[in-house]
C-alpha cells in the first residue's frame, strides 16, 4: 500500500498532512451501546475477549454506527495475567478483581511464566478476523497494558486509589519489582508483535494510571521497563503511548517512547504537544464528560482543541480518556462528524 492509500490515520501517525483530523475513541466498544449489552446477555465478559467471533463482532459495533478513522481491538489489558495464576475474576460491577495478589518477593518468584500464543492466542485469530472484515480505509488498533498498569492490578488485587501495596513493592523491593516488571514487560513485547502479525497496523499502549507517580519514581521503576516494550515492538508499526494524570510526566513518557503520547484533558493539548517535542505526535485529548453535554457545548470544546492542535500534521482526536457508560450514542455520533466536517483542511 502506497503512502497516500494508507488509512488517514496511519498517515497522521507518521505525522504526513491530512485531509480532515483522524478520530478514533477510547472504549469506543461497550456498554453506552446496546448491541454491546445484548452480546454481554449472552457471553461473560471474559468469554467476550476469549471468543474470536463475538469479540470480532463487538470490535466491529462501533465502526459500523460511527464514521471512525480505526476500529480497537475488543479485548482487556488483564488478559495476559491470567497465566501467572494470580485468579482474575471480572466480578459484576467491581471491575476487574485479582484474587492472590503479588505483594511480596516470594510471591513474584512464584509467578508461572507467560506463554503467550496458548494464553492470549484466541486474540490473535481476533484480529486476524477484524482486519478481513474492515474496509481498508479504517486502521486496526491493537492494545495492551503498559507493565506499570497492569502490575498495579496484579499487586493491588484490583483498581486502587493510592497505590500504596504497589508503592510499598516498588520501594521495599525494588529486585522483585524490577523482576515483576521484566515479566510483564516480555510477555507483552510478545504479546504486541503477536496482534501486529496477526493484522494489527498500530498498537497502543496503557498506562491508565502512572499519574500516580512522581517523575523520578517514573524514572527509576517505569520508563525502563516501558521503553523496552516499545523498543520490542515491529519497527514500521506507529505505537501510542497513553496515559493519565500525566501532565508532569509528559517528558519522561516520551523518553520511554511511542510515535504518538496519548493525553488526558488536564492539559491543554498545545502545551502537553510542546512538553512531548512536535517531532512525535499526539492523540487527544476531549473531556470524555464533555460527551454527556449538548451537541452545542461538544462543538466549542472540538473547536478549541483543534485550534491548539493548529492544523500540525500529527494529532489524532480521541477523547483524554474512555467512553462513559451513560454517553448518548448520538453525541458519539455528532462528535465523530463534527471532528471531520471543522478539521477540513
Ligand atoms: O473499545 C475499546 O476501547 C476496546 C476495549 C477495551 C476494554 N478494556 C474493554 C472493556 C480496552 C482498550 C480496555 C483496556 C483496559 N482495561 C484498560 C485501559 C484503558 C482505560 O480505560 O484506561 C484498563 C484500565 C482495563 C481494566 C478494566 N477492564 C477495568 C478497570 C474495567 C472495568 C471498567 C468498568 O467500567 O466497569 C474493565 C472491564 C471492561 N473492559 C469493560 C469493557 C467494555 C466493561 C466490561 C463489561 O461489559 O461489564
């Protein structure tokens, strides 16, 4: 495929001019849809991920409603744990739980190693039916947890406010922290190059909640581990490197890597681009509240981040984080078009 055929969205990735502003929306399959709740009355959510069928159908659902630049991948960040036998459960309402959580240096050197085509392989042949599915103009996105993210859950046994088991690791033992993230971090460089053979034509990164951390706990306990993923992954595929409450770790993030930094809407777009450098790009970064207001209100906030965006070939528009669950389908709707119809250049 040509330069100029690619998807809009691989070309901005490369940060070559676009026609219109690439769009795409994190958790842009799930539960603000109906078609997603009738799959969920019929499958568990870990039966989704893990059935390449259903799962391929979910990631299609949202494509086929909106004018998206890139369909993502159905799947979660947590899957590639569940062969270290820590018990993921995705308890109803609670999210994601982890029933012998990794809190100690016996406990990380009792972890099985991750064999990742038999515990993940099902995504793999996911993608594999997505990319024959989609229109060649709609990029394939393919995901996985940033090592930090996903041992947060692994230590905390679930979501957490203040990190304080995973801190305690970190700063108590920091071999077996270093050890922890290692394996994460293989498993997943692994796991990444799987997906992108597999169909995958750029891959993002999640560090949803490394905002909890200070630069240079960052520095010292993350960004190795983050940029030997990213260093791993297939050279030519475009890599995002997300995550929240990052204002004060912009720089860092972009040390680690990534061709573009996902950021949240706590910093204006302009200044979270300059604290990156323009020589990568960026995806964001609309309030995904914003969605909950009227299509009057969404149209101001899409303008301002497109005018700080300032026509800079680079920048994808996603929201600064997911879809919310009451999100009405037609502000979704609007968004998506309205993003295309004010960023024609
Ligand atoms: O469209 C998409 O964006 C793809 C789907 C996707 C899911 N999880 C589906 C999902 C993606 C990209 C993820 C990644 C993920 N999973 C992250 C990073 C992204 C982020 O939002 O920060 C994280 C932190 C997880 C872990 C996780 N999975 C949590 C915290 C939850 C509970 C969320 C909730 O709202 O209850 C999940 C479950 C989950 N993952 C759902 C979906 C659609 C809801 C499950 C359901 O149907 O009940």
């Amino acid at each position: 495929m040509t330069s100029a055929e690619a998807p809009l969205i691989l070309r901005a990735a490369r940060r070559e001019p676009t026609s219109t502003t690439p769009v795409w929306l994190m958790r842009q399959a799930g539960r603000y849809l109906p078609e997603y709740r009738a799959m969920r009355e019929r499958h568990s959510f870990l039966e989704l991920c893990r059935t390449p069928e259903a799962a391929a159908e979910v990631t299609l659902q949202p494509v086929r409603r909106f004018a998206l630049d890139a369909a993502i991948l159905f799947a979660d960040i947590l899957l590639i744990v569940e062969p270290l036998d820590v018990g993921l459960e995705f308890a109803k309402g609670e999210g994601p739980v982890i029933h012998r959580p990794v809190r100690s240096e016996a406990d990380v050197a009792r972890l099985k190693p991750v064999d990742v085509e038999s515990s993940v392989g099902s995504v793999f042949e996911t993608v594999r039916l997505v990319r024959r599915a989609l229109p060649p103009a709609v990029a394939l996105i393919g995901f996985a947890g940033a090592p930090f993210t996903v041992a947060s859950y692994i230590v905390e046994g679930g979501a957490s406010r203040d990190y304080l088991h995973t801190k305690r690791l970190m700063y108590e033992a920091p071999g077996a922290w270093h050890r922890l993230m290692e394996v994460l971090a293989d498993a997943t460089a692994t796991y990444l190059n799987g997906q992108i053979d597999a169909g995958a034509q750029m891959v993002q990164l999640f560090d949803s909640w490394v905002g909890a951390l200070s630069p240079d706990d960052y520095r010292a306990y993350v960004l190795p581990h983050t940029r030997s993923v990213i260093r791993a992954v297939r050279p030519g595929t475009p890599v995002i490197h997300f995550g929240t409450g990052t204002a004060t770790l912009l720089p860092l993030m972009r040390e680690a890597g990534g061709d573009v930094i996902g950021l949240d809407w706590r910093i204006d777009l302009d200044r979270g681009w300059a604290a990156v450098g323009h020589d990568v790009g960026v995806q964001g970064n609309l309030d995904p509240a914003a969605l909950l207001a009227t299509p009057a209100t969404m149209r101001e906030r899409v303008r301002a981040i497109l005018a700080r965006a300032g026509g800079r070939p680079g920048h994808i528009f996603n929201l600064g984080h997911g879809v919310h669950q009451s999100t009405p389908i037609d502000h979704v709707q609007a968004l998506v078009d309205m993003v295309h119809e004010l960023s024609v250049r």
